[in-house]
C-alpha cells in the first residue's frame, strides 16, 4: 500500500511537473532577489578567482570549501 503510494508520487513528481516547479521557483527568487546572480556576476568570478594577499592566506572558494568540509565531518 505504500509502496504504491510513493509510486505514484514520485511518478508525478519525476515527470513535468518537477521541471514546472523548479522553473517556478527560480524564476521567483530570480525577481525577488532583483536578479542577483546577474547583477553581481564580475563579483562572484572576482571571489572565485581572487590571489591570496601573502602566502598563508587561503583565497575566498578554498576557504568555503575547508569550511564545507570541517561542517561535514562534525556531523558524523
């Protein structure tokens, strides 16, 4: 019985209805953040791409990533 029921709901979910809903909800938070990920593009290459100021310092991704990591491994 549930196993028919989850079924048919990822049947549902897994067909055009996910794209319509993905598509939906990105084009809303594209208007409610006053597209953003447009507006502020030469800035996210800048973070990605930036050099370290001397030579201990991590550059801005790697940090993000170390930190990433470091959240990961407390949870387990």
């Amino acid at each position: 019985m549930l196993e028919k029921i989850v079924s048919q709901a990822s049947d549902a979910l897994y067909s055009y209805v996910l794209i319509i809903v993905l598509v939906a909800g990105g084009l809303y938070f594209t208007f409610r953040t006053k597209f953003v990920q447009f507006r502020m593009l030469k800035e996210q290459f800048r973070a990605v791409t930036e050099k370290p100021e001397n030579e201990k310092a991590f550059p801005l991704f790697r940090r993000l990533w170390y930190q990433r990591r470091r959240a990961l491994a407390q949870e387990i």
